[in-house]
C-alpha cells in the first residue's frame, strides 16, 4: 500500500498557530501585514493570489494585493517593491509569478527587504540559506520538508533526489535537505537516464511543471515521493509531475495533488509573515 502524505492537516494545524500568534500581535499593536505584488493576467496565478489573501484575512493576516497589471515595467515594479519595503506597516511581500516578458524574478526581488522577503526570492536570502544562515526560505521548499517531518520521515543518511534546479522550488529544496544530512543529487532536463538517478533515491522530490514526467520505471518500491508539480488539467483540475495511478502501489509514500504540498505552502508563507512582524 502506498501512504498519502496529506498536507491538509498539517497546513489546518500551521494557520491555527499563525491566528494565535497574529491575535497576540495584534493585541501588542502590531498588525500582520501581506503584501503580493502582481503583474500579470494569468488566470491561475491570480487563483493562488484569491488563495492566499481568503487564508490570511481568516488567519488574522491582513493582505494587501497590489495589482501592476499585465503591462508594468521593470521599472514599475522595482518601484513598487522598495515603496513596499520601505513601508513600517507591510511586514512580508511576495513578488508572484509569472512576470511580464523579459523580466527576470531573481533580479526584481533584489528590490524586496531581506527582513521583508517571505518567500525567499531576493538572492540575498537565498545565499543565507546556503550559508545556513537565519533567512525566510522559499516558501514551497519549506513545506516539502515540513511534510516530510510531519509524517516523520527520516532524512540524515537518506539518499534524497531532487527533480528540477529552479531557485524557487528546486535548489532550496536540496539545500533544505542538505543542512537535514541527506545525500542530496539535483536531475534536470539535461540529466542523461533520468530513471537510473531518480531509482536510488529515498526521498524523490520532483518540480519541473510537467505532468505525469515520474512513472514507476522511475521509483524504487521504498521510495516517499513529495510531488511539488500543479500543471492544469483540461477538465479544470490539476495534476502532479508524478503519475499518481502508475506509482499507487508501487512507492511507499506520496503526496496528493491537490492536496498535498500546496496547503502548507500558503500556511508557512503566513507563518514566515508573522515571523517577520515579531521582529
């Protein structure tokens, strides 16, 4: 049988610490305060935006969404993200994707406060996290390893594969897993015999944004596989970079989607805004 590792629990239980802590704060006269940055009309972004700011408002998390539109400039946006770090009231900002074309996410977030940077996308965060220094780690790679702790997998030791090198879910994933001493190999679409990496892993995290790409000629029968991929169905729904029907059965563990690394994402980056407002 193969476990589901459901995030909707452990995503339930974060928000409940984070009304507790934002209900304190508030008493303290402190008030919890998102920002999202939006420049684009994509329409499942903006789905995750309503997401988000829905969770918030019901966990005492006031979230401004600030929309550029499609046609902002780098420029524009730039502005908009010092405006916002220079702000006393705005305690996390979030610069959502995807960006207009030719605007690159990693150069626009050098604009985001380091202290301000909830989902970890300014370089500069990124290099703490490296380094092992005290930074808010990109939120969806945080919550891969809070899944994992959650239902107590083990990692010191284990042979954990990652399957994408993107600096918001990819990269920070292994250097997460690394600083946990894992053995830790990234695969990317260069990798030649992608199969033969990813069977020797313990702990195989994939996020590439291509659905069904993890089949079972890719596992091993005592694999936890934590899939990180939301690709958008014809029938409105979504699907994993795994197969979930050709691994059911054949791994000893796997996360739902929807369902599973999504939850806690939207969880931790309200926990990491009231982090950032205790501070």
């Amino acid at each position: 049988m193969t476990a589901v590792l459901s995030g909707t629990e452990l995503g339930r239980h974060i928000r409940a610490e984070v009304s507790t802590e934002a209900a304190a704060l508030s008493e303290r006269g402190v008030h919890p305060r998102l920002a999202v940055v939006v420049a684009t009309d994509d329409e499942s972004s903006a789905w995750y935006v309503r997401s988000i700011a829905k969770t918030a408002s019901r966990s005492g998390v006031q979230c401004d969404v600030v929309d550029l539109g499609a046609a902002a400039t780098t420029a524009g946006i730039t502005a908009e993200l010092a405006r916002l770090s220079a702000d006393p009231a705005v305690h996390g900002i979030i610069l959502q994707t995807p960006l207009p074309g030719g605007a690159r996410l990693e150069e626009l977030a050098t604009a985001i406060d380091p202290a301000k940077d909830v989902d970890g996308a300014n370089p500069l965060s990124l290099g703490r996290l490296t380094a092992g220094l005290p930074a808010h780690p990109p939120a969806t790679a945080a919550a891969v390893l809070a899944l994992l702790d959650h239902y107590a997998v083990p990692l010191a030791g284990r042979r954990a594969v990652v399957v994408g090198r993107s600096t918001v879910v990819g990269k920070p994933a292994a250097q997460l897993l690394l600083a946990r001493d894992a053995t830790v190999t990234i695969c990317h679409r260069h990798t030649a015999d992608l199969a033969a990496c990813t069977r020797e892993s313990d702990v195989l995290v994939v996020a590439v944004g291509r659905a069904g790409l993890i089949t079972a000629e890719h596992v091993a029968p005592h694999a936890v596989v934590v899939d990180v991929g939301t690709n958008p169905t014809p029938d409105g729904g979504l699907a994993g970079d795994a197969d979930a029907r050709s691994l059911s059965g054949r791994v000893a563990a796997l996360t739902p989607v929807p369902g599973g690394v999504g939850p806690v994402t939207t969880a931790l980056l309200l926990r990491h805004t009231i982090t950032a407002a205790s501070r």
